[in-house]
C-alpha cells in the first residue's frame, strides 16, 4: 500500500477507474494497455502498481462500481413505490439495465478479469454482486408476495446468466450483420430495454 492518507488512497484509485472507463468508450478491453490508463492520469504508469496489479483489477474494480450504482438504482426503485405490478417490475428493471450498458460490456472480460486478480479485490467485487442479488430478491419480495422464496431463487438464476449475455445481442458490427445475412440468420435490432423487459416479463410469468 502507498504512502499517504486513505483520503489521497482512494482518490488516486478512482483517478485510474475514471480513466479506463474513459478509455473503455473508444476502445476494447484488449486494446487498453496500463500505459494507456497512466496516460489519462496525473501519475505515470509504475504508480499504478501501488493501487493495481494487473489492467484486469482496476477493470473488475470498475465494474465493482457499476454493480454498486445498479443496486442503488434497484433500491430506489424499491424505496420509491409502494407496488408494482409484474409489468412495472420488468420495466424498472429493464430501464435500471438500460443505464449499465458499461456494465454489460464488462461482462464479455469478466473469466479474464477473475482470473488475473488479487483474490482481496475479488472479493470486493463479489460483495458488490452479492448485494445487486440481494436487492433484486428484496424487489421480488416486496412487490411480489405470491413468488415464494424458492422461485424467488429460481428468477436469480434466471436473470442473471440472461444479464450476462446482453450485450453481444444489443451491439452487433456491420461485419456480423453481413455474416448472419450470409448465414441466412434473420437480424432484428432489440435494445437494452427491449431485450430485458420481455426477458424479465417471460421469466415473471
């Protein structure tokens, strides 16, 4: 750890979270490179490893932060109504979802992001997916009295392997719209919302 407060600690860690989800904009995980990430900060690119070991942390770490503001989003929702019907519920969710397209993308890195971290900033990461679980089930429970626990843990299964999927279906290059033409395979453009609420709407059934 670095010498100095936790105040300049944590600053410093953001500073680089802030810089590779800038990055992450033009670029692909791939292609980001530490020396790219140091570039965007006011530190050069050794000074990352007092905070990160590898370009998978820091990215696991931002997508930590994405699954914290998802389960603020979903607590809102909670918080803010007395009830939701099924439909309302698929499309709280839908439109919670609709604002982590960042998050989303993350998931295609998520096995290499796993793999090439301390297991400290795993288990961050796996705090924060924990309570995004927790929070969804709160949701069912509350606005859904008649789903039992049971099949309230069945939804999470659910909806979770459907989540990590979503974007390779939303975000289609001109190259594969050639090639599944080619294939003979039909492509219709879905959104973020579009794809989840029907998805959480079939799922609710």
């Amino acid at each position: 750890m670095p010498k100095g407060s936790i105040e300049l600690v944590n600053s410093r860690k953001e500073e680089i979270l802030n810089a590779a989800e800038e990055l992450y904009k033009s670029k692909n995980f791939k292609d980001i490179t530490l020396n790219d990430i140091a570039q965007l900060t006011t530190f050069k690119r050794t000074s990352i490893y007092n905070y990160f070991e590898t370009k998978e942390e820091i990215f696991l770490t931002l997508n930590k932060r994405q699954y914290e503001a998802w389960t603020a989003d979903l607590d809102g929702i909670i918080q803010n109504n007395e009830t939701l019907s099924k439909d309302d519920i698929a499309k709280n969710i839908a439109l919670s979802l609709e604002k982590r397209k960042d998050m989303l993308k993350l998931m295609m890195n998520h096995f290499d992001m796993e793999a090439n971290s301390r297991l400290e900033i795993l288990a961050d990461f796996k705090t924060a997916f924990g309570n995004s679980i927790k929070t969804l089930d709160r949701m069912l429970e509350k606005f859904c009295p008649d789903i039992n626990k049971n099949n309230r843990t069945k939804f999470i299964y659910a909806i979770y392997p459907f989540i990590y999927g979503i974007y390779p279906y939303t975000t289609v290059s001109d190259k594969q719209k050639e090639a599944m033409e080619k294939a003979d395979i039909g492509f219709i453009y879905q959104s973020v919302y579009e794809i989840t609420y029907n998805c959480v709407k079939l799922i609710l059934k």
